[in-house]
C-alpha cells in the first residue's frame, strides 16, 4: 500500500513539473532564439521570436525560472529595443526601451545608453509627422491657383488657415493666398473692362466693386470706377440737356443730346425710355423751321430759288449726319473708347446705311469681339494653346484696341503656359506689320511688350524705333515728323544701350532709317 502511494506522488509530481515546464517553454525557447538570433545579427528574426516570447509571458527580470532548479535572465524588451535600433524602427525602439529600463543589469547599462543616444538622434533629426488631410488641402488650393480659380482658391486657403494656423504660417500659405486675392482682383477686372467694351456697365460697375472689396486701392480698378462715374454724370448731363431743348423746341440740339446721352449710357437710356423721345426729336428736327434749330426744306420760304434751292436738294442730311456720327466715332477711337466709338458708328449706318467708313468699323469691331470673346472662352476652358491663337489674331486685327482693353497680360501669360515667349511672339507679329507697311499697327504691338522685354529689349526698341522713324518719314505736318522722329531716337539709344552693337536688318529697314538708327547711337 505505501509503494503505491510513493508511486502515484511520483507519477503527481512528475506530471505537474511536466505541465510547468510545458509552460514555462513558450516563453524560455523563442526568447533563446531570438537572443541567439541577435547575437548572429539576425535582427529581423529576432524581433520575430522576442515578440513570440513576449506574447507568451510579458513579464521580464533576471533568474527566471525555466524548469525546476533551472534559471535564466529574461530580458526580452532589452533586446528588442537593440534590435529594434539595428533595423531603424525608432519608435518601436523606444518603446521597448522604456519599458526595458528598471530591469537593466549593469553589464547591459552601456548598450542600453548607446542605444538611447541613436534613438534621440534618429527621433530628433526625423521631420514631425504631417498632417495629411492638411497636405491634401495644400495640394487642392495650389491647383485652384494654378487653374485661375482664384475665389476657390481663397476660400481653401481660408480653410487651411482655420485647420492648423501654425502649420498655415510656417509654410508660407498667407503669400499664396495674397497671390490668388490679387489674380481674382485682375480677373474681376478684366472682366469689367469686357463688359465696358460691350457697353455693360451695370455689371462692369458691380465687377469692380467687388474687385475693389477683394483688393482695395487698386489704380485699375479705381480708373475704371471714375470712368463708369464719369459716362454716368455726362449721360445725365446730356439727358437734362436734351429735355431742356425739347422743351425749347430746338429739335437740332435735342436730338444731339439724345444720341449723345445714348452713346454715353446705353443702358440707362434703354432703362429711361428715352428711345420715343430721340425718335420724336429727330422727326421733328427733319421737318421743323429754322429758327427752331431744326432743319430747312426749303418750304414756306419763296425767296429759296437758284442755286440755294439746288444745293439743299442735292445734300442728303442723312449722309451729312452719317459722316457726322462717323466723325465723332474717330474722335473716340483715338480716346481709347471704344464701346463708344461702335456706338456712334452703328449710328452713323442707322441714317446712312451706305457709308462705307461705318460699314467697315462695325465689320471690324464685330470681328474683334468675336475673336476676344473666343479666346477668352476658350482661356477659361483651359484650352491655353487655341486661346493663344485666337487672342493673337485679335491683336493682329486691332493692336491698339487690343491693349486698351487690357489682353496683352493674358495673351502673354497664355504664351508662356505654352512654352512660347511673349516678346519673341509680339517682335514677329510687329515685324509683319512693318513688312505690311502698317508702322502704327507695329507700335501698338511694341509698346506694352516692352515691359517684358527681357533678352529681346534691344530688337523691341530697335524696330519700335523703326516704326516711328517710318511713321515719321510719311507724317504730312512737319511738327508730326519731328515728334515722330524724336520717338524713334530714343528708342534707338535704348536699343544701343541694351545691346551695344546691335544691328537693324537691312532687308527690313530701309537705308534711310538704318542711317537715322546709326546716328542715335554715336
């Protein structure tokens, strides 16, 4: 009976030291291995077989029991943070080492010091974490800003600023943002100064005025506002004018007001109804007396016989007040107005449909806004080469107008999104018309390239020069040739000052502007 209880307590002991054992080896084996591993450089394995061991039994310290009388050190976080190091997982790395810390031996102090010099480092030199929803925001707002969708733009960098103010001043987002407010500021005005051309001026006023509330103080801007305000103050004028000579009778001169108030404000004309008005006054001014300020007919009058009589039958007063409306469409022109000038010349073809300086001015500038609005159409489409097309046909067409109306800036920006340069393109096109004979046309190309002239300013001076000197030679009033002539010898001496050395072409330049150029620059 006693041998057979010593036999079973046997059997009980041999069973539960089993189990133990059994136990203590998921931890005991995989943290050999991976402290073997280690030693042989094997890092990555032995992270693998530690974390084995760590899952198994995360509790570390030395003289741990493995099986009876058997013990080892089991430090498991302490190698791993050093192999964590070797393959360059820092944080992983320090998080080991933290928790390595209380259970050093003093033999693995220097290893674990060493280690946490490399790990302060490789933390400390590593750039901060980005914010990755701020990027994307970043990345979103500079495309706006490269496509021309400057309000858009604003509002994502407005929008960026609210996320993460620091992150927004350190990468210099406030000077991106200043450069979309500006873009939309020019945009708005462009097309204020397009509605202006189309005799839009309700909405020309309310483009500029959020212009100027998107980047006040601008002297475009501020132009254009005293332009709208003047056209405004003389349509009233010529309103209050035209009724006070109605209301007098003098039909002539109401008339004139009239039509000089419609050119002024088309719109507020439309809006006042004074179209009867002008229309009642015309008649009247065709059929009424004299002494009225309208027109004679010659009727009621017995003494209007011989030659008198014949010359008011033979003058058309229609083609009198043609030219007269065709007269004034000149005189704008050489203002800058243009919208105005189109006006008076679709004036001029409503009483005289035959007059062929209106016919050819209204087919000019019909084909010019054509041309601007298709380029500009097709500028928004993104379509950057056909656009640079089409605007560049529309300065060949009508140079100076083309400036006036503010295009050159967007023709040039065009032709550098195309990998062309603005001034090479503006010199070719002023050359054409110079072997056109059409100098003025050259100048209006010339001019505003002037300011981004760059390597080319000495040829934009010199044949800018060339083209007065021309303008000068066939100029009818002496004082037009010597202004004309003064122009084109300062440009000149700019052309030699840019490049000295530089040469006209000869077979462009006729000898006598070649020998004017060599004289400016002596």
């Amino acid at each position: 009976m006693k041998i057979t209880a010593i036999v079973a307590a046997l059997a009980l002991a041999l069973a539960l030291g089993g189990s133990a054992y059994a136990q203590n080896s998921r931890w005991a084996d995989p943290y050999q291995k991976g402290v073997k591993a280690f030693e042989s450089g094997k890092y990555a394995e032995a992270v693998a077989q530690l974390e084995r061991a760590v899952a198994a039994d995360p509790k570390a310290g030395p003289n741990k029991i493995i099986e009876g009388v058997f013990r080892t050190d089991y430090f498991p976080y302490y190698y791993l943070a050093l192999a964590y190091v070797e393959l360059q997982q820092f944080d992983k790395a320090q998080q080991n080492l933290d928790k390595a810390r209380s259970t050093l031996s003093r033999q693995q102090q220097a290893k674990f010091t060493d280690a946490e010099s490399k790990i302060k480092i490789a933390l400390g030199s590593r750039p901060p974490q980005r914010n990755a929803e701020f990027d994307n925001g970043v990345r979103d707002a500079d495309a706006l800003l490269s496509g021309r969708q400057f309000d858009a733009a604003i509002k994502r960098f407005d929008q960026l600023r609210a996320m993460d103010a620091a992150e927004y001043g350190k990468a210099g987002l406030a000077a991106r943002r200043d450069e979309a407010v500006k873009g939309l500021a020019g945009q708005l005005t462009d097309e204020a100064r397009a509605s202006i051309s189309a005799s839009r001026f309700k909405d020309a006023l309310a483009k500029l005025q959020q212009a100027d509330q998107v980047l006040p103080g601008q002297k475009p801007v501020t132009d254009l506002l005293a332009e709208l305000k003047k056209r405004e103050d003389d349509y009233q004028r010529l309103k209050t004018e035209g009724q006070a000579a109605f209301s007098s009778r003098n039909y002539s001169s109401a008339r004139d007001k009239f039509e000089q108030a419609r050119t002024a404000h088309p719109e507020q004309f439309a809006s006042d109804n004074l179209g009867a008005r002008l229309t009642e006054a015309s008649t009247l001014a065709s059929t009424g007396p004299r002494g009225a300020g309208g027109v004679s007919t010659g009727a009621g009058n017995a003494n209007n016989t011989g030659n008198a009589s014949t010359a008011t039958d033979t003058v058309d007063p229609r083609v009198v007040e043609g030219r007269r409306f065709a007269d004034r469409a000149k005189q704008l022109i050489t203002q800058g107005k243009y919208a105005e000038a189109d006006a008076a010349y679709a004036s001029a073809l409503k009483v005289d449909a035959k007059n062929q300086e209106a016919l050819d001015a209204v087919e000019k500038a019909k084909k010019f806004k054509g041309l601007r609005d298709q380029g500009l159409q097709l500028n928004k489409a993104k379509n950057a080469a056909a656009a640079q097309k089409v605007l560049g046909d529309a300065r060949n067409l009508d140079a100076a107008r083309f400036e006036r109306e503010g295009l050159t800036s967007t023709l040039d920006a065009l032709t550098k999104s195309i990998g062309q340069e603005p001034s090479k393109l503006a010199l070719q096109e002023a050359l054409l018309a110079l072997l056109k004979g059409d100098a003025q046309k050259s100048i209006a190309i010339l001019e505003p390239a002037l300011s981004s002239g760059g390597d080319r300013a000495a040829s934009l001076h010199a044949y800018l020069g060339v083209a007065y000197a021309t303008r000068s030679l066939s100029a009818p009033k002496p004082d037009d040739r010597t202004r004309l002539r003064e122009k084109a010898v300062e440009q000149f001496k700019l052309a030699a000052s840019a490049q000295p050395g530089y040469e006209l072409s000869s077979r462009i330049v006729s000898p006598a502007i070649i020998t004017i150029y060599n004289e400016a620059r002596r």
